[in-house]
C-alpha cells in the first residue's frame, strides 16, 4: 500500500468515527469537517476530482454546522 492511499484510508475512516461521535459533542463534528477536508485532498491528490469536489462541500457543510451549534 503507497502512502497516498494510506493517506485516503486514515481520511475515510477518520470521517466515519467523526460522524458516528458528533451526538457525543459538538467538537466532533468540527473533527468531521477537518476530515471531510483531508478527504478532500486525497481525492484531488488521487485525481478523483469530483470526489474531491463533493468531500470539499462535505466539509463546508460540517464546519458552517458546527459554527451554528450552540456552544
């Protein structure tokens, strides 16, 4: 396994404990958005471009979610 997709496999999972844990605090769900942004940049960096498009939304999702959560 090359570092790239070690890379892309620490992201994915990261996401997924990330989401699976933002019920717990509202830290995790910005973890979630520093995920979906390490996401990403793997798909751009595989040349997945639009997976990387679409993670790169996910992120903006997350972070804009957690700055409107109550502290």
């Amino acid at each position: 396994m090359d570092k790239l997709t070690l890379f892309g496999l620490f992201a994915v999972s990261l996401m997924l404990v990330t989401y699976t844990l933002e019920k717990r605090s509202h830290w995790y769900v910005l973890a979630f958005a520093f995920a979906c942004a390490l996401g990403s940049a793997y798909g751009f960096l595989q040349g997945a471009w639009p997976f990387g498009l679409v993670e790169g939304v996910w992120a903006i999702i997350a972070l804009k979610r957690w700055i409107d959560l109550p502290a």
